[in-house]
C-alpha cells in the first residue's frame, strides 16, 4: 500500500476564483468555520439558505477542496 498524503489548505482573504468546495470563517471568527459551494456565478449558500456574493463575504477561504482519491 502507498503511503497516503492530504492537501494542505491555508486560510486567506482572498476570495476564490473558481466555483467549488470551500472551507469558510468569518473574520471575527464567531462561528465554527464551515464548507460552502461556490457556484459559477461566484456566490454561495449560508448554512441559513440565503445566498451571497463571494466579494461580499467578510471572513477567510480555503480551498477549493479536491475530491478523494478511490
């Protein structure tokens, strides 16, 4: 068996560039931080149901989050 290696993910500012999975915070930190869908149009869905531009969000971003291995 190989030996299995994950990605590293480093928060930022930036705001991603390209729909996917992204790990989110908010810059206070006032919640656990959480994974949202970034759609092509460069918005996503709060764990609420509302939907929000990507520029809009005040907080930290990682990612996007590739998808495992088989």
């Amino acid at each position: 068996m190989g030996r299995e290696t994950m990605s590293t993910y480093r928060w930022t500012i930036e705001t991603p560039s390209r729909s996917g999975w992204y790990w989110f915070r908010g810059e206070a930190r006032e919640t656990e931080p959480f994974i949202v869908l970034v759609d092509g149009a460069g918005q996503f869905q709060w764990p609420d149901g509302g939907f929000q531009e990507v520029t809009l969000a005040h907080g930290e971003w990682a990612g996007p989050i590739e998808e495992p291995e088989e």
